[in-house]
C-alpha cells in the first residue's frame, strides 16, 4: 500500500498503457510510478475495464501485467483515504453499484481469464499489489523485486487468499506478521515466483513465456484454469467427476485438441490455433 497523490500518472499515456508487443499478447503496464503504481481508482478502473475487454478479443491469447518505474504495485493507494475506508460504494461505469474495492474484481479477473495472465513483477509488490501478482498463472520477477504485505504495518488486514494459495496459511501468515517484504530468492524459493531474472531481462524473458503460451492451446488453457478454481478444496471423489467433466469437454469442444492427438501420431509439432 502506497500513500498517493490522486490518479493522474506521471508520464503519457494515461494510467494504464496498453500495447501488443507480438501477436496474440496483450500487455498491460500500470502507469503511476511516482506512486509506486498503487491502485487508485482511475487505475483500478481502467485495469478491470482492459481485462473485461480481453476476455472476448481473440487477439489477446496472453495477458502480461506489469508495472512502470521501480514498482509491480504498492497496493491500494492509502493517499485516496476516504474511498479506501469507504470501500467503492459510488456507482461507476465498470463497477456499477457495488461495496466492492476495485481491487478485488481485478484479482477475480485475472484468475477467471479465459487465457494465462503472466505477472512480469519488475519491482516491490506489497497488499493489494502481492495478491495481484500471485492472482496471476505464472509469475516472472526482477531480481529487485521485493514483495509481501506489509499490512499490519497499517493496521489493516489482507493477503490471506491468492498468497495464501500459494505458500498455504501459516506462510502467509508469517509474511503477514512480519510487516516486511521477501527478497526475490526467496520468493522464488516458496513458489511465489515462478522464475527471477536479472532486471535488465524480465521484459525479454516474460514476452518470450508470452509468445510460448500464445502459440499453444490457449482454448484449453482456460478450461483448465476453470477447471482448476472449481477442484480447489474439494473432496476427491467430486473432485475427480469434475475434472472428467471438463476432460470430456474439452476433448467434445477444443479444436486444438483433435490437432494435437493428430500431431502426436503424426510425430509432427502440433499448429494451434487457441480454439
């Protein structure tokens, strides 16, 4: 969490800069650096509008999410103090009438998006930042990239769900306790990280994962990332008639699927087409 100065970003472009560095990825950078690119309301909005957005545009086969400066995102902006006590209760466009902070329909964007969202963390993450990054299927981070709570620093509570998921309650809750932020090694090392780079290489190393996924079955992707939200916690017998549900729907509904059982006899590199 970062105390701000209102929604303009520094620079041009706006608070989000949209741009598609090679076909089929879509990258999104949060564009308040002088705010450490925490998330006001301008920016909340315009992030949850371009994620909306994605999910019907076939030429965005992978989301990257990034930020500009020296920061992923320092969480919710504590500068807008009213709205951030409050929570969003003004209707709005792309929220409509809602209690909900903007930051939580961002996180259940990102984890319900039809195609893989990469986090190209490329400096701290805290709060609302962190459960951003680990809403993401992959995670690619700068060797600088500090990230964690830092929560209780402010008396406030959070980081308990998508960090939790990953280094399981009792983890979080010892980041969360500690009010500091993890090195990137060690992120790396409780799975936070999917992979850490040297800074001068995270655009190049996240837009090549990104070209990798946007040639694959992108299609399939999404069912299984529907798939895997509705195993999560589960008993195993229900578990396990889901996942063959969705095994027979994809084989019934994936185009990709019959050309990559074709490819595999064929001994052949199957050519997806994300359908």
């Amino acid at each position: 969490m970062t105390h701000g100065q209102g929604s303009t970003a520094s620079g041009t472009g706006g608070v989000l800069l949209v741009s598609r560095p090679a076909p089929g990825v879509l990258w999104l950078t949060m564009n308040r650096p002088a705010q450490r690119n925490a998330l006001d309301r301008a920016l909340g909005e315009e992030l949850l509008r371009a994620l909306e957005r994605a999910e019907t545009d076939p030429r965005a086969r992978v989301v990257v999410l990034t930020g500009a400066g020296s920061a992923f995102c320092g969480g919710d902006d504590l500068g807008a103090v009213d709205e951030h006590i409050a929570g969003e209760r003004r209707h709005s466009p792309v929220l409509g009438d809602t209690a909900d902070p903007v930051y939580l329909r961002i996180v259940e964007a990102i984890v319900t998006a039809p195609q893989p969202v990469i986090a190209a963390v490329n400096g701290p993450a805290a709060g609302a930042g962190t459960e951003l990054a680990c809403a993401a299927d992959l995670r690619i981070a700068s060797g600088t990239a500090r990230i964690g709570s830092c929560l209780v620093n402010v008396a406030q509570t959070g980081t308990a769900v998508m960090l939790a998921r990953i280094v399981g309650a009792a983890k979080a809750t010892e980041i969360y306790l500690s009010g500091g932020l993890l090195d990137a090694a060690d992120a790396e090392r409780l799975g936070i990280y999917t992979r850490v780079v040297p800074p001068e290489d995270l655009r190049d190393a996240a837009l090549a994962e990104a070209r990798r996924l946007a040639a694959g079955p992108t299609r399939a992707i999404g069912l299984y990332k529907q798939l895997r939200e509705r195993v999560y916690g589960q008993p195993l017998e229900q578990a396990l008639r889901v996942q063959n549900g969705f095994h027979i729907r994809t084989n019934r509904e994936v185009h990709d699927a019959v050309e990559g059982a074709r490819a595999f006899v064929e001994k052949r590199d199957p050519e997806f087409t994300g359908r």
